[in-house]
C-alpha cells in the first residue's frame, strides 16, 4: 500500500527548518499541496523572515510539487485564520495539518521568568490550538481532516530544565484526547507524533556528532506521514526517532475499592502496591469511564443496585 496526497492540502506549521521542513518536503513529493508556514524566528522564538518558509517551497517547486509560503505567528489567531483562508482560496481545501512550530526557553524552574513559561505555552499549546481551531469547522464539513499535535518526550516523561515545554507538550496530549472525540464522526483523525531528531533544537544538547547522524528528520517524517495518511489511526502517540517507532499510552490500573470507614490516607497509602498492581491496566477512552467504573466498584462492594 503506497502512501500518497494526491489532491490533499497540508497545513505544516514551522516547516522552515528542522522536522517541519522534512515533513513538508515529503507531503509535497507524494503528491499534496503544502502551506509551508514559519515565522522564520530563532530557536527562542524571537526574530521573524520568510526566507526560511520561501526556500522550502522553491525545493518543492524544484521538483514539480506545488506549495505556497506564508509567515504566520501560530499565537496569533488572525493571522493563522488568514492562513487557512488564502489555502482554501487557492486549493479549496485542508486536508491535513501538521502543529509542529515550537521554541525553547529552557531553565530549571526555580530561575525560569514567568514570561518565559508563558510564551512556550503559548506557541506549542495556544499556537496548535488556533491552528486546529482555524480548520476545525471546514474538517467536518469536509468530512475528513488529519490533524498531528507534536508532543516531546519532555511532556510524556520529564526532562530537567523543561518545565514550560513539557507542560505544553504534555497539554496537547489533553487536546487530543478530547477532540478525538468530538472530531471521530465528522471523519477527523487526530494523533500526536513524540518525535526526536537531528535540528537546531537537539544540536547543541546532543554533542556527539555520531549520535546526531543517526537522528534524521527523514526517519521521523516516515511515521508523521503514517498519522495522517487516509488510513491513519486515530488517537495515537507515535514515538519516533533514528528510524525506530514505538506507542506511547496512557493506562489506568484496576485499582482497589475501599470501604468507607477504610477511606483515609494511610490505607490509601498502606495499599500503593495493589493499586498500582500493572497487572489488569487499561486505556480509557473519555474521562467518564474512570468514573463509571470507580462507581461501579463501589456499587458491587456495597450491593446497591
Ligand atoms: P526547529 O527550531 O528546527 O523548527 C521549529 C520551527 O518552528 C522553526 O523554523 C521556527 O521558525 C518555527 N516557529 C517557531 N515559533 C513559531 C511561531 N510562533 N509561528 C510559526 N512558526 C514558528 O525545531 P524542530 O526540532 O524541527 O522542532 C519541530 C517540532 O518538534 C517542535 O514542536 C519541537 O518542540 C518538536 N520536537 C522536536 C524534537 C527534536 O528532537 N528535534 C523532540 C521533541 C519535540
């Protein structure tokens, strides 16, 4: 089964440099029609060119593909909204979009500037938001719509001195899990990729020049494509880097039920090991199902009906 966009249109955000550039290269050579934003900033976020967006679509251009170069501020809802507006006014449609646009402001929390938190949240978590939200509406009247959230590890897990990216990282999980299921029925597959790769983000982090290597952003850009091909899957955290992929998931323990005059703090805490016995854990898809079977137990260890 081949791979293809024939007759799609890709939002890539960020897709100037880095792990956005690939993404967008790739789409255009199987055959979609690529908005290539940047904002053309430096890797804290300031500074702002579209020379960086306008060299990738001369590359596509090179090869025959077709894709247009536009500037938007993913935190500024206006201009993400004339984004979408000026693709539909050229192509009709958008068929996918990638949220990949993000900055780093790294510093342990204790010296971390709040305006430093802040701004990370605002352009990986706000700034995926006003994207979605931008193309949400024609997604469903269109009947179809993919859309990639990019996550980090950083969020999934935890890395030191990243207490904004991985709070937004980790933020964008939540956005999926709930437009998973609101978007389902309109045709609107929604995924997150946990990418890791060789880009001036992970340079100068990563020093070993062997390691870098084999961290492509082609190797990546393999598993982005599977999120939002025709037959993606859907609510899905792709880990991808150096040519492996791996599933990322969020499970839920059976956990114990205890009785009323049981429910303090030291049983809860004399019973860790059983509640977090692994043995029976499961994913839950929407919030209600932890309360329905929380109430469940309860109802059983109780005999009320
Ligand atoms: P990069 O710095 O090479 O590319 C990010 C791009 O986003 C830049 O071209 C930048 O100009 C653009 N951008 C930044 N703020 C923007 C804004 N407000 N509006 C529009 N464009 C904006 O970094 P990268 O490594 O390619 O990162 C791409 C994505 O992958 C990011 O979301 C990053 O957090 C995520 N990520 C990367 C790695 C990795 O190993 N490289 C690991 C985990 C997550």
């Amino acid at each position: 089964m081949s791979v293809r966009f024939d007759g799609q249109v890709a939002i890539v955000t960020g897709a100037g440099n880095g792990l956005g550039k690939s993404h967008a290269l790739e789409l255009a050579r199987r055959g979609a029609r690529v908005v290539v934003n940047d904002l053309g900033g430096a890797r804290d976020g300031s500074g702002g060119s579209l020379t960086a967006a306008q060299q990738v679509v001369a590359e596509i251009e090179g090869f025959g593909g077709e894709a247009i170069a536009n500037g938007a501020n993913v935190t500024d809802y206006a201009e993400v909204e004339a984004m979408v507006e000026a693709a539909v006014e050229k192509w009709g449609r958008v068929d996918i979009l990638v949220n990949n646009a993000g900055i780093l402001r790294d510093k342990s929390f204790a010296k971390m500037e709040i305006d430093d938190f802040r701004l990370v949240m605002e352009v990986h978590l706000m700034g995926s938001v006003n994207c979605t939200k931008a193309v949400w509406e024609l997604m469903r009247k269109q009947n179809y719509g993919r859309i990639v959230m990019t996550t980090s590890s950083s969020g999934l897990y935890g890395n030191f001195g990243q207490s904004n990216y991985g709070a937004a990282k980790m933020a964008l999980v939540g956005l999926m899990n709930t437009l998973y299921l609101e978007g389902e029925k309109y045709g609107i597959k929604i995924n997150c990729l946990s990418p890791t790769a060789r880009t001036r983000m992970t340079e100068d982090i990563i020093p070993d020049p062997k390691v870098l290597d084999l961290m492509t952003p082609e190797s990546v850009t393999a598993g982005l494509l599977a999120l939002v091909a025709e037959a993606a899957p859907n609510r899905y955290i792709l880990g991808a880097g150096a040519g492996s992929f791996a599933c990322a998931r969020i499970v839920e323990t059976e956990g114990v039920y205890l009785a009323p005059e049981q429910q303090t703090p030291e049983a809860v805490l004399a019973d860790l090991d059983t509640i977090s016995d692994g043995d029976q854990q499961k994913e839950l898809f929407g919030g209600l199902n932890q309360t329905v079977k929380f109430v469940q137990k309860a109802a059983k260890a109780l005999d009320v009906e």
